[in-house]
C-alpha cells in the first residue's frame, strides 16, 4: 500500500508542476546539464562546473535528460526527492518512537512548515538536500552510513557539517575504520575529481562568488548576527525549536547539534543574507534535522507533548496560508517577464554582443547569439576576482563592473529595476562614467536592457 502512495503521490507533484521553475537559478542547472549532453557552452564558453552548486543534483538531472527534455527531467527529479524526504520524515519520526498520528504531525510539518512548499518546485537540489538529511540521521547507525556521508556534501556542501560528526560517531562506535574510510572515499572521490578537473578545485566555486559580491563579511559581527536572526525569525521555521531541548536525549542529537551551529554560525559571520535567498532555501536542510528532537518530544505522549503536536501543526497550516502567496507571485514574475527579457536578449541583441547579466540562468537557457558576462561571478569567475580586489559592501560595485565591463568589452547589460539592490548594478556602472541607454523596459518590476558605452 505505501508503495502505491508512492507512486500516487509522484503523478500528482507532476500534475500540479506549473510548467516552469520559479527561480532563476533552476535555469542556471538547465544550462549546465545542456552543456554536458551537447558538449559545450556557446553563451558562457565555461564549465558545466562552475555555477553549481551540486554536482550530485546535476549529475542526475542529466541522467535523465537522456531520456526526457531538460525541464521534464528537471521536475521528474524534483519529484522523487520530494517523494524520497516524505519517505525520510515518516522513518526519521518512527525511528524517534513516533507511532501513528504522531509520524503523521512529523511528516506534516517537515513537508509544509514555513515556505518548505516552494523548494520542492524550485528546480534546484533543495528537496534532495532535505531528503539526505532526513537519511543520514536515519541511518546514522547503519554499516553503509560512510556511502552516504561522502556524498551528500556534493548535494550541498554545507551538509559535509552533519556527515562529519555522524562519520566520527560511527567510527568511535563500531571503529570499522578500514571500511568506513574506504566507503566515504570512494563516495566522494568521483565527485571531487569531477569538479577539480572541470574547475581547478574539488568543490563548488558558488559560496566564494556569492561571498565576494555580496561581501557581507566586511560589516560588523553585531550586524551580521542582528540579520542572521531576523533572518531566522522570518523563515517562519521557529516552531521547530521546541524539540531542541530533546537532542542531548536522542541517538546521534549531537551530531544534529553540530550541524546547526556550524552551518548557522558559518552563514552568518560570512554571508547572513544567504539564510533569507529564494524563500530561505538555504534553511531547508535544517528542518528535517530539526524534526528528528521534535519527533522524539512527540513521541512521549504526555500532555506537554500533545500541546507541542497541535501548537506544531497549527502554525504550519498557517505558515502555509503566508508563505504560499509569495510563492505565486514570484512564480509568475519568472514565467512572464523573466521569459520576455530572455527572449529579447536572444531575438533582439545583435548577435556576438558582449551582455552583462546577473542573474545567469534564464537568459542563458534562451540561447541568445550573444557573449554572456555573469557580474555576479557563478559563471564568469574572473568577475569574482574583481569583487575580491574592489567590492567591501552590497551595493557598492561600481569599480568591479567597470574592470569587468571594460575587460570584457561589454556593450549590453541586464538588470532589474524595482529590486533595490539589484537596481544598483546599473547605477554604480552608471557612477564610473558608463553611458546606459534603455532598449528595453518593463511595466514596473522587471528587467531593463541598457546599450552601454564608456563615456
């Protein structure tokens, strides 16, 4: 019977897929599985490599690229992490003595709490992300635990900060080392290789772009913790907390504990705004390690549990009833005028064009006839090296964009207007002396498409 709901529950993520992702970024892991199949990139000229963020996510979305079109095998993989984290919280729940209403509260919550429905559509490795985490804790004593510890930091890297402490648990328990090491190893081995020959390093080069352009690491440690914790408070995940108090008392709590502060305390000395990016994606992966005390809190079944379960339950649902329409608008801005700005960015710029851009995704899976630039640095790392040399706060890039329009001999640039911060992309080109003429504007929020000359 699980097997059909399974199954049941496959076709309907699939009938209820809008037919395009809402993030700009699902097209930038479009592009590169493109890339693989037909064996070049006639937009960026780069690796497939550089821009993702998880090889794991893009190795299987090219799998199934050989059978299906990119975005069908997009969402097909989408599909089954969702499917696979679903399956995770009900066994994770169980495995901290949940029974029956009890697994259903757990595997609610970590389904729907906060903007968790928005991930699993977003075209990127969110939902495996959530699925890994929900694994590793539930085979945190099995023999084959090294497998999966040397791959999910290539689903994202941050989770190399719960297969760490769950590796070392399992060797100081079973002290298997030989076979442990070997497992990890051979892991993780293919993955590292893949990116240190595609890119000169054996992980992602996504966290140095973003951490440069945004440079957040240059403000006040107050500063970045006050928005690390408005952050937090605004993923509508807080909820999550009351079973914090049970990880001292549960198989492997420590190792959940770890994670939580390292990959947090990471993010929010270096990049705190990360934690809030695309609907607090980057949160994600938290709630199914946080669901795993929470479950076992529940499962005592006493009355404060009990309150827990329906405090639980009812500020999920009405998460939902907050999260959901943001999630539409958003949606529909990238199925409509994202769409337009890329198709005119392919049909309109005359070809061999040099086009700035930073967000590196919709318009590359267009396919323009152009020479695209990513000021941000996911795809163009030598933007990155300028950030590092110029940029100290968000905002302030003006130097950066010259050196790399100059270099670059850029004579087009895209970039929002009605978002503020992405707004000063062209007004800092704008300060260093750079003439910006509008070929294209939008009704409101949108994209502009300048001609750019140095004045």
């Amino acid at each position: 019977m699980s097997y059909l709901v399974y199954v049941c529950a496959f076709l309907l993520f699939i009938a209820l897929w809008p037919g395009e992702f809402g993030l700009d970024d699902a097209y930038i892991t479009l592009s590169n599985a493109r890339t693989i199949l037909t064996g070049g990139d006639s937009v960026y000229g780069a690796s497939p490599l550089l821009g993702a963020t998880s090889a794991v996510h893009l190795a299987v979305v090219t799998f199934f690229g050989l059978f299906l079109p990119l975005p069908q095998a997009s969402v097909v993989v989408s599909a089954l992490s969702v499917i696979l984290y679903g399956a995770g919280l009900k066994a994770l729940a169980e495995a901290a003595g949940c029974r029956g209403w009890q697994t259903a509260v757990i595997v609610f919550v970590g389904l729907c709490v906060g903007y968790q429905s928005f991930q699993y559509f977003n075209g990127l490795e969110t939902g495996l992300a959530m699925a890994s985490v929900a694994w590793a804790l539930v085979l945190a004593d099995s023999r084959y635990l090294p497998l999966l510890c040397g791959i999910i930091p290539f689903v994202r890297p941050e989770l190399a900060f719960l297969a760490a402490p769950l590796f070392f648990r399992r060797l100081y328990i079973v002290r298997d080392w030989q076979w442990s090491i070997g497992l990890a190893i051979a892991a993780a081995f293919p993955f590292a290789l893949w990116y240190f020959l595609e890119t000169g390093v054996p992980f992602p080069n996504t966290g140095e772009a973003k951490m440069a352009f945004f440079a957040e690491i240059h403000l006040p440690l107050l500063v970045r913790l006050k928005l690390a914790a408005l952050a937090i408070g605004g993923s509508l995940l807080i909820v999550l907390a009351l079973g914090i108090p049970k990880l001292p008392r549960i198989p492997a709590g420590w190792c959940v504990a770890v994670f939580l502060v390292l990959w947090l305390g990471m993010a929010a000395v270096t990049l705190p705004s990360l934690l809030t990016h695309n609907f607090y994606r980057y949160l994600a992966p938290v709630v199914p390690a946080l669901c795993y005390p929470l479950a076992a809190k529940i499962a005592c079944n006493d009355a404060p549990s009990r309150l827990i379960a329906i405090i639980s339950v009812i500020w999920t649902a009405v998460s939902l009833t907050v999260a959901v329409p943001h999630i539409s608008e958003e949606a529909e801005f990238y199925s409509t005028e994202g769409r337009a700005a890329a198709k005119f960015v392919r049909d309109r710029i005359p070809a061999g064009s040099t086009v700035l851009i930073h967000d590196a995704g919709l318009v590359a899976w267009f396919l323009p006839p152009s020479h695209l630039v990513d000021v941000v640095g996911l795809k163009t790392p030598e933007s990155t090296a300028y950030h590092k040399r110029y940029t100290r706060h968000a905002c302030q890039w003006g130097k950066a964009l010259d050196g790399i329009a100059r270099d670059s001999g850029a004579t087009y640039l895209v970039g929002l207007q009605g978002i503020w911060l992405w707004e000063c992309v062209a007004a800092n080109l704008k300060q260093q002396g750079w003439e910006l003429a509008i070929v294209r504007a939008p009704n409101g929020k949108g994209y502009v498409v300048y001609r750019i000359i140095r004045s």
